[in-house]
C-alpha cells in the first residue's frame, strides 16, 4: 500500500467537497471587503511610521503577535474512523503517511510567521533603540516554529489527556520565554536561556507515555479540523452535513437555564447551550478581547471608532453562522415547535448576544469622555445602529426565505 499516494487522494478529496463553496464567497462580496480592509489597513500603517507616537510598547506589540503565530500548531491527516480497522496493520509504516503532513502543516505557518514578522519589522525598527538583525529574528523564530510544531505531534500521541493539555500549556509558556528573551535581552544572553529552554523543553517531552499512533486521537482533531473548515464556509452558503464540535464548559454550564420551559422558547435555550459549548463562542470570545485591547489604545480617536465597528461587524459575521447551527437536526423536526419560533429565536440570541458585546467593546472608550464626549457617545450609537442593521438584515432574509418556500 502507497501511504502517501493515499493520503494524497484523501487530501484531494477533501479540497474537491470545499472549492465548489469558492464561487458562493466570492459571489457573497467578502472578496471587496477584505480588499478594502487591506487598502484602510496599508493607509493607516502608513500614516503610522510617518508619524509614530511616542511610548509605542513595540516589545509588547511584537510579543502579543508573533506569539500566536509562532507557537499554534496544527496538521491535517485526514484519517478517517475506518482506518482504526484497515490501516492498523500498517502501524509500523504510518511515517510515510503523516510527513507530507508535517512538511504542510509547517511549510504554511512559517509562511504566515514571515508575514507577520515582515509587517512588524517596519514599525519596530523605528521605535527599537537597539533592534535586533532580521535574518537572526527570522532564523530564531523559525526555530521556535518548528520546535513547537514538534511538541504539538508528541502531544497529540500521549497517553494522558492531562499530560497532553498539560504539555500544550507549557508548549506555549516555552514560546513565549523564548520570544520574550529575544526581544528584551542581548543576543549572546538570550540564546544561551533559549537553547537551554530548548533543550529542558525537548528532555520533558521524552517523558510521558506516547502511543504510537494515536488513531482515535488523530481522528478526532481531523475531524474537528474539517468542522470548522466547513463552519466558515457556512457563513457565506449552506454546507450540508456540517457537524459542531462540543466543549464542556463548566463555567457557563447554568446560562439559559431560567428560560421559561414553554414551547415558544423551548428554541432558545437548545440555541443558548450549543453558543456556550460550541466553536463560535471561543471565536467571538477571541475577537472581543483584541478588540478591547486596540480600543483600549486608541480610546480618543476615530481610528479607534473604525476599529470598534469594524470587530463589531466581525463578530456580527461569527455570530450569523448560529442562524444554521441546527438546520440539519433531525429532533427539530420530531419536536412541536411552533411556527416560526426557530427563526425568531435565533435572530434574537443573536441580537442580544451582539448588542450586549457592542456595550462591553464601547467600555474603553469611556476613558475619553472627559475629553471627547461626543465621540464616545456617538460610538455607542453606532454600535447599536450596527447591530439592528444585523438584525434587520437576518430578518429581511428569513422573511424571503419563507416566501420562496409558500
């Protein structure tokens, strides 16, 4: 058995069930957005290195990004459940099948650490007193990349769960030292802490138990992987078959609990449990805390304003996905819920979820209201003017909806 032919036409399988959905965003104008994001983007750095502020945190600024960046991991393997069954005689020979994906899945974020680092560099070169040389960083960085790369894998072969999340945390913790040193210390200084990290690091994963090859565990992560693929293609056009992914939080397991137990509301608390355990709220829930800290900084000016709106409508767009959480469920068919009740329910969790985060997102704007009252009100009204244009829109479109269905 040819493993790499077969995880070729696996991975060729897989691209073939999304390019279809490629036409659908284009149609969907998403192409003129980003393009109009990236131009406001280009003019507004522009106008930043020709006229930086003083007291800009670079160092901090370069962390918070580079470390995402350089430490997430991830690799697509595109087992399959079967595979537990056919492919485990071939055990010993599954080399062959996962390094294209080792080779991809870093080939692909170390051309997005570049991309970021050479964003970065501009702006960190006038505001460093002393700023380090760019092909050492970029070497560096590579090699926190892949020595993060290499301790995802063994995470994802452990036999402890705990262990695993344990060693993902300290995966991060790592990079972060490592990054953190080269930015703040000497050169000679910091490589010397970052190859004895390195080193300490690569000791602590020989530790634990690893199987090897964890079917069940790579199989799962695939298939989370292609979940949430397809969930961003359900933004822009309905994708049959979609599946969510479940997490246990136990902090939130009490929202929605005091919904009134009545049909006519019986659409909002199954709405309001799959938000808190699904993918979507750790999306939106990521995107409010960049947007509170770019508010936060740029609290007295309209840039501020145009940040505050622009994640708004991101989120707006993360939240909108909901309106198809359960399109597909079979218990909503079996279960009398009255008419109409599902969309009406949908679109407004969606709009109080919205509303209540375009009041938290406003919060830092409240520094300048001695200084710029209008501004800071005026924020809020256009927050609120967002999120019912949201909600008209999702309605307008469930109405047309109806009509083609009568």
């Amino acid at each position: 058995m040819d493993l790499k032919e077969l995880r070729r036409q696996r991975r060729g399988q897989s691209m073939g069930k999304m390019l279809p959905y490629a036409g659908y965003i284009i149609q969907s104008g998403v192409a003129m957005v980003f393009l109009f994001i990236v131009i406001a983007f280009s003019a507004w750095y522009t106008s930043l290195l020709r006229n930086i502020p003083e007291g800009v945190p670079i160092r901090w600024i370069m962390l918070v990004l580079l470390l995402p960046a350089a430490v997430h991991s991830s690799f697509r393997t595109y087992l399959q459940s079967p595979d537990t069954v056919f492919l485990l005689p071939q055990g010993h020979r599954m080399r062959e099948y996962f390094a294209p994906a080792w080779v991809s899945g870093n080939v692909w974020k170390l051309l997005r650490l570049a991309f970021v680092l050479i964003t970065l560099w501009p702006l960190y070169i006038r505001t460093e007193d002393t700023p380090k040389l760019l092909g050492a960083t970029v070497l560096l960085l590579a090699g926190v990349k892949l020595l993060s790369s290499f301790g995802c894998w063994r995470e994802l072969g452990m036999l402890s769960r705990p262990a695993s999340r344990s060693f993902a945390l300290l995966r991060w913790a790592v990079g972060g030292l490592m990054i953190a040193a080269w930015i703040w210390q000497p050169p000679g200084r910091a490589l010397i802490f970052i190859v004895l990290l390195a080193a300490a690091y690569l000791a602590a994963l020989a530790v634990p138990g690893r199987h090897r090859v964890a079917w069940e565990r790579l199989i799962a992560t695939d298939k989370n992987q292609g979940a949430r693929a397809l969930m961003i293609l359900g933004w822009f056009v309905d994708v049959p078959g979609r599946e969510q992914r479940v997490n246990a939080r136990r902090y939130l397991s009490k929202w929605g609990s005091r919904l009134p137990w009545r049909q006519i509301t019986a659409y909002r608390f199954l709405l309001t449990k799959s938000f808190a355990r699904g993918d979507i709220f750790a999306i939106v829930l990521r995107i409010a805390v960049i947007a509170l800290f770019l508010n936060w900084w740029n609290y007295a000016s309209y840039l501020g304003s145009g940040i505050y709106l622009f994640f708004l409508f991101i989120v707006g767009i993360q939240l909108s996905a909901l309106r198809r959480l359960h399109s597909e469920s079979f218990w909503l068919i079996v279960y009398p819920l009255p008419q109409g009740s599902k969309a009406q329910n949908s679109i407004m969790f969606i709009f109080r979820v919205q509303l209540a985060l375009a009041v938290l997102l406003w919060l830092p704007f409240l520094r300048g209201i001695g200084e710029q009252p209008g501004l800071v009100a005026g924020n809020l009204v256009a927050g609120a003017l967002l999120t019912y244009l949201f909600k008209a829109y999702a309605s307008r479109k469930e109405a047309s909806l109806d009509d083609e269905d009568l």
